[in-house]
C-alpha cells in the first residue's frame, strides 16, 4: 500500500502543504524527498491537521523545513495539535542549534 504523507496545492499567491499519517524516522526519507520539491517562492500554509502520529525524527525534518521556507516566504502553521505544539517547543528548546536539511 502506497502512503500519502504530503499533499502540496499550488497557488499564484501560495503554496498549502497538508502533512497527514505518520512522521516517523521509518517515513522521513520519503516524507524528505517530497519536501525538497518545494520551492518557497511565495507564502506557504502548512496544514497538520491529517498528522496521525510524530517522532523526534518526524519533528526535526518539521522544524528544519519550517526554517528553511521561513527564510525565503512568509509560512503560517495551521491545524497542530496542543500536544504537537507541546513536542515541538521541548524538541526545539533542546537543540544546541537549530536543525538544518541536507540535500
């Protein structure tokens, strides 16, 4: 069975990102290989709302693809979870620096 964990709408003015199942460390390569595609050249909504699971692997590709598009357009989260917000701010608190993607 063929998973979906992105689906990307493009727009003139705008890209949605709907992240949806499970970021794990066992999806990240695929979920990564997605991610690259992405050109942030205009703002981007990046909704989390179809996300069943995440683990500290799933967050950290989050963040550094959050902070990568942050530097080129302006990104607006939609649809996490309290205890997702929750994962988000203990695993960014924790980094020595912020993380980065590799190509």
């Amino acid at each position: 069975m063929n998973k979906e964990y992105l689906r990307i709408e493009e727009f003139d003015d705008q890209i949605i990102i709907h992240s949806m199942g499970e970021w794990t460390l066992y999806n990240e390569p695929k979920i990564h290989k997605i991610l690259q595609k992405i050109s942030p050249d205009r703002s981007i909504i990046w909704d989390f709302s179809k996300v069943e699971n995440f683990d500290t692997s799933g967050v950290l590709l989050f963040m550094a693809y959050y902070e990568k598009f942050k530097e080129k357009c302006d990104v607006k989260l939609i649809g996490y979870s309290t205890y997702e917000r929750g994962v988000f701010a203990i695993v960014w608190e924790k980094l020595p620096s912020q993380p980065t993607v590799s190509s």
